[in-house]
C-alpha cells in the first residue's frame, strides 16, 4: 500500500498548493510555485490588439482542488499503478498480433497519476479496462503519429485562425476557440489532425491543477453551406472518446438561442431537451428533426460528438449564449465574445508564438521529471511548476 500512501500524500500537498502556494515537498526542499503571483500577460506583450497567447491566468483564477480519493479508490489506483509500472513494451499497432515496440519516455511521463485515475473515473474504476484503455492510448499515440504532427505539418489548417487558444476562464482552464466558419482547406484527415494538435497544445498551457478546458465555440449560421462530413465527426468521436477521457471541463456555444441541459444528454437516448428563454417547460427535440436543417445539423454533431469527451464530475458544461463575461475574465476574453481583449489574428504572428510557448512548459515538464528520477505515476502539479 505504499503507492496509496504517496498518492494520498500527493493529493494532499496538491490541495494546498493549489490553495495558497506555500507548500515544500519532502523530495524538493523548495518553496511551492505562488500561482497568485504570476503575470497574465501575452507572449509578445501586444494589447491593442493581442496577437499572442496568454501565457497564464489572472491571479484570481484558479482551479478547484481534486477530490480525496475513498480508500476503495486508492486500493484500485494502487493496483492500476503497479500494471502500469511493469510495463515494458506496447503495441506498434491497433491491429491484431502487432508487433511490440518499447515504451519510450514520452510514453512514461504521459502516465502521471492524474492520467490514470482519469482512465479509472472514464471507466467506472475498473482496473483491467482502464489498464486497456491505457495501452490501447499508448499504441493509437505512436501509430497515429502524434509526435510527427508539427506546428508547420499543421499551420496549413489553422491560416485562417479557425482554432484559436487563447486566455483562461474563471477556474484557471485554457479556452481553445473553435470558429467553424473560418474553414479554409477541402475535408480531410488533415482537419483532424489538427484538432487533435490543437488539443495537445491546451494540455501544454494547462496550469497547474487544471487537467481540462474551455471551448468557446461560435457556431455562425454561414456554416449551412459547409457543415463537417459524417465520416470526419465519427473519427473525431473515436479519438476523444477512447483517448482523451475527461479532458472537456466547460463548453460554450455561441450564436444559439436555448440553453442546453447537459444532463439530459445519453448516447442511448434518441433526442434533447431545450429550454428556450420564452418557456418555462423543457421542449423535446428528437435528433431525427435536427437533421434536415443546416444549421441544427452541426449544433446536433457537436452535441454528439463531445459528449463522451466530457467529465461527468462537472455539472452544466454545456451552455447555450452565457454571459461569458461571468465565466471568462474580461481581461482574457476576445471582444468578439464581449471580452475588453482586442484580439486580431495574425497568424505569422500568433502560430509561432503559440507553438514556442507550449515548447517551452513542455521542456519544464520534461525537466521536473527528469529530475525526480522518470518516475511513471509523477504528479502533473508538480510537473508544471506548482508543487517545486
């Protein structure tokens, strides 16, 4: 029971960092990282208007501690950790009878112990599936090419700034804008692919505490005439879900006129229920209904196709037309969602400066964990700087 014990002492130290910053480790004799005294300022320091990135949250935006895990929960974590540890070798391949290639470093500091339980919660803390899951993540990781995607491999896709990230919500979450209607190449895997990278780089730039994100999407009513294919959704859906279990911690839809009630949504169930801001009764739409219009079409595709990627520990995550300004600080949200940041972008500007700066947290990361000797099962707090 030794590793429950760490990760018990682990949580612990996590709660209070994440407090009020002032806590050392036993390993580290150093003072925590103070979230509180980190400047939220852009890469390039520009204003009016903002090119570049926030590099981190105002100070006032935090994220909430984890919960405590119940004894039941550490025993399975144990368990879990102790499989994970005596890994060697994966898959090469998805495929049947692959053959096995050795687990690499990228693949040993993925697994943090943040990384598990999330595998453990995406599966009702089963140890033998989440340990499946994790393998089966590990090989889709190499087979897919994730490393090889690069900012210039990608930048193609996102000229016209249909993903941007940019700024933190109230929790300390980094919001990643999806603006459908700046599409600008033909329907491919590339588009994909991109999503995907633009994922990675939200994981990049997560501060610490924060294991999800923010998605402002603007669902404008141009996108009738270029609504994504089927094929591309389902592939999307395959990825998050099996993949990037609870990494979704808030959406936003913009440009809507109901607000959707996350809890009545089920991959069994065959419709939604609106409730629009002139009816005090919940209207109930089947998905059959949506799909003849353009517009509903891809609101009813989103809605399906996010809906295993969120975390089903955070309430109401999907809203319709929200005050953002209520839910983002207005020092870190666009104008065009009624932020005060006058953002323009510029993306000879904004791609490079994005892709160094979660080059750089990437780099930190690698560092800390070097330094406590590779461990796989390494805390992602300290990791990014708030435990050192």
């Amino acid at each position: 029971m030794a590793a429950v014990a760490e990760l018990q002492q682990r949580i612990e130290v996590d709660e209070k960092a994440i407090a009020n910053g002032s806590v050392e480790t036993a390993e580290v004799n150093r003072p925590a990282t103070d979230l509180s005294a980190l400047t939220a300022t852009t890469v390039d320091g520009s204003t009016n208007p903002a090119k570049t990135p926030f590099t981190s949250p105002t100070p006032e935006s935090k994220p909430q501690p984890a919960p405590v895990l119940t004894a039941e929960q550490s025993s399975k974590y144990d368990k879990l950790l102790s499989i994970v540890t005596s890994w060697t070798d994966k898959p090469s391949a998805s495929t049947p009878n692959s053959p096995r290639i050795p687990l690499t470093d990228s693949d040993r500091i993925w697994l943090t112990s943040e990384c598990l339980l999330r595998y453990l919660r995406a599966t009702k803390w089963s140890v033998n599936e989440a340990a499946t899951r994790l393998l089966s993540t590990l090989s889709w990781r190499h087979e897919y090419g994730l490393e090889q995607h690069t900012a210039d491999y990608i930048s193609p896709e996102n000229a016209t700034g249909k993903q941007v990230i940019f700024g933190y919500d109230v929790a300390g979450r980094p919001c990643l804008y999806l603006n459908p209607a700046k599409q600008n190449t033909e329907r491919s895997l590339k588009q994909v692919e991109q999503l995907v990278f633009m994922l990675e780089r939200v994981i990049d730039l997560m501060p610490p505490g924060q294991e999800t994100l923010a998605m402002l999407i603007n669902f404008d009513k141009k996108l009738g005439a270029d609504r994504p294919p089927l094929w591309q959704g389902k592939l999307a859906l395959n990825i998050l879900q099996s993949h990037y279990p609870e990494r979704l911690g808030r959406a936003l839809l913009m440009n809507g006129k109901m607000l959707v009630c996350f809890q009545t949504l089920d991959r069994k169930c065959s419709g939604f229920q609106f409730w629009s801001a002139h009816k005090a009764r919940p209207t109930y739409i089947p998905y059959s209904s949506l799909l003849p219009t353009s517009f509903h079409w891809v609101v009813w595709t989103f809605l399906k196709l996010i809906n295993p990627f969120i975390d089903p520990y955070t309430k109401e995550k999907i809203k319709y037309d929200q005050n953002l300004r209520q839910l983002v600080p207005p020092s870190q949200l666009m104008t065009s969602h009624d932020g005060d940041v006058n953002f323009e972008y510029d993306h000879p500007v904004y791609w490079p400066a994005l892709n160094k700066l979660a080059a750089k947290k990437r780099e930190e990361m690698v560092k800390r964990w070097e330094r406590r000797g590779k461990r796989v099962g390494e805390s992602e707090l300290f990791l990014r700087g708030g435990a050192e």
